[in-house]
C-alpha cells in the first residue's frame, strides 16, 4: 500500500493507473462502518484509494474539531490489511493554499434544514473539500455512508453537476451489536453512553411503522439522557443497493456531549 502527502505524488502515480479507481473519503479513526465502504470499493474496482483528511472547513464548532478522535498508525494498518492500493494524507496547506478559492454557495435544495441548519457552514466545508478530492483522485467511483444521508444527498446533486462521469455509491449504515451507528465519535461516549445510545436506533425503526405523534419518542429518549436536535421524516430520493429509497426518519441529538445522527430509510 503506497501512501501519498502530495497533490504532485498522486498525480503521478494517478497517471500510472489504468483501470476503475474507487474512492473512499474520510476523516480516519476508522471502524467497521469506513471498513465497509472499502470492501465495497475493493469489490467493484481495480485499484481503491482511501483519504484520511480532517477538514476544519465542515467543523462549526471548534471543540469538536480539537477532540476530534486521531488515530492515524491503526488506520493506515486496516487499510493496509483490507487490500488498499493507495491512502492519500494530504496536510491542511496542501488542500486550502493560501489564496484559494472557496466554493462559499453549496448548489441544490438537498443542503436546506437538518444538518445544514443545525451546522451552518458544515455542507459548504463538505462541498469543498469533496470537490477537491474528486478533482486530485480522478476516481470512477466515489463511496459514501448511508449513515450521513443528507451529505450522501448534497454529494448526489453536487457530483451530478460537477462531476458528471462520477458514479456516486452509498453504503447502507454499519452499526453495533446494539444497533448504535458505528461513529467515530462514539469513541468519546463512555461505555455506559454507547449502551445507552442504542436506543436512538430502537426508537427510529419504531417510527418507521407507526403514524402516532413523536413527542413520546423525544420523551423516551431522554430517559436515556439523549437530548433531541431533531427528529423528522424526510422525502428523498436516494440510490441504494435495494433500489431507490424515497423515505427516511432522520435524527440528530446529545448524548455526554456528544452530537450523533441516524436514520431508516423506507419506501
Ligand atoms: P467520516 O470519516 O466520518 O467523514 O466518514 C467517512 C465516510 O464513512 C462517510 O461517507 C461516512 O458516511 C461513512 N461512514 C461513517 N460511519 C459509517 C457507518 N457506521 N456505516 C457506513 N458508513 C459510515
């Protein structure tokens, strides 16, 4: 596995391949969840390339950004192990120079509400830093989460305009034993928070199949400490696996301080 600091070195070594590249961007602190875009990229590709990039530009809160979880040598050994051809670990002066531009409109409506109103700045901050990506990497097929639906949407509309020949594949979410969302933040909750969290996924694939009001769901979920950003039902139109999802339940909220979302996706 080669690993790459450089916008120069990629490219060179970018020119050498011939054959479908996969892409597979992240923030590192891996788990299973980043583990299963990789297969997947392995699966349908010749060569698969990994980034492992904290972007301070989609961090609205800085505190979140500093404790952000780094756990870079176990990393580079998974990808290694999961048959990554190259890891690309460009430094933040390398992908924002000085004097650049900044895309500051994020196109489409997928970007309106949820995340994008609870993290101002938070899509812009994706946007660009997958924009750049894409442009270096040149991949045929870029692999995003499920478990972030609303950045696989804006990535969707964004790439369609953008990056047309890109095929965008999203990933259904990969989760603990208890239903938790794998996270890389959930390496901040306690061990007692991770149990407790299982319980926003309980309560969401209720919501899939009852038409009852949510209030009891806000109110159960704070039982186990978990206080609710939002909780809603979104129409949308994803490309999965299993076909064309239109529904979702989406949730954000606290648990120890910490901000974690899910979803179920239906039709
Ligand atoms: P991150 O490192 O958090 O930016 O995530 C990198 C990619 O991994 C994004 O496309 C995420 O949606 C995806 N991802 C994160 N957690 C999971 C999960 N539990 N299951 C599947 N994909 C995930």
């Amino acid at each position: 596995m080669k690993l790459f600091f450089t916008k120069k070195k990629w490219s060179e070594y970018r020119e050498s391949l011939t054959g479908p590249l996969g892409f597979v961007p992240t923030m590192g602190a891996l788990h299973a969840g980043h583990l299963k875009l990789v297969h997947e990229a392995r699966n349908n590709n010749d060569f698969v390339a990994v980034s492992i990039f904290v972007n301070p530009k989609q961090f609205n809160n800085t505190e979140d950004l500093i404790n952000y979880p780094n756990t870079l040598e176990q990393d580079i050994l998974v990808l290694s192990q999961a048959g990554v051809d190259a890891v690309f670990l460009p430094s933040s002066s390398e992908v924002y120079p000085e004097n650049d531009t900044f895309i500051t409109a994020v196109p489409g409506k997928s970007a309106e509400g949820l995340e994008g109103a609870f993290r101002p700045g938070h899509f812009e901050g994706v946007v660009n830093v997958v924009d750049r990506l894409f442009e270096w990497i040149h991949p045929h097929n870029a692999y995003f989460g499920q478990k972030d639906l609303q950045q696989c949407l804006v990535i969707q509309e964004f790439a369609s305009e953008k990056h047309p020949n890109l095929k965008i594949v999203t990933v259904p979410t990969e989760r603990e034993k208890n239903g938790l969302a794998m996270s890389s933040r959930n390496l901040r909750l306690s061990e007692e928070g991770r149990n407790r969290a299982a319980v926003i996924f309980e309560v969401i694939s209720k919501m899939k199949d009852s038409t009852a009001d949510y209030d009891w769901a806000i109110e159960y979920l704070k039982q186990y400490e978990i206080e609710t950003e939002y909780l809603t039902n979104i129409e949308i139109s994803l490309n999965t696996d299993t076909g064309l999802m239109t529904k979702a339940w989406v949730f954000a909220g606290y648990l120890e301080g910490i901000r974690l979302i899910d979803n179920v996706l239906y039709n």
